[in-house]
C-alpha cells in the first residue's frame, strides 16, 4: 500500500468525509422526550425535602 504518497492521504480523507457525511445524512437523530415521575397522579421530586421519621418498616 502507498502511504508515502499524497495522493494516497487524499483519497483516504475523502473517503472518511463521505462515510461521515451518509452516516449523518442516513442515521436518524435521537428525539426524547422528557417526562415527569408521577405516583398516584402526583409529581415526585428528585430531592428529598424533608426526611419522615416514620419509614414504615414496622
């Protein structure tokens, strides 16, 4: 193979650029959607706010 050729380099970059290139034309993108944890209908909070002395374990 001649790597000490420009040429070689070229072809070898364009070759990157156009797979690039048909992988973003062709792959499709992600779209999520953000949603909120309900319980029961009604929104949990990620943080705690305040810690209930019952834990209901008993």
């Amino acid at each position: 193979m001649p790597t000490c050729d420009w040429q070689f380099w070229v072809v070898t970059i364009v070759m990157i650029a156009s797979i690039w290139l048909l992988k973003m034309v062709l792959m499709p993108k992600k779209k999520g959607t953000k949603t909120t944890l309900t319980v029961g209908g009604k929104p949990v909070d990620k943080k705690i706010k305040s810690k209930s002395k019952d834990c209901g374990c008993g």
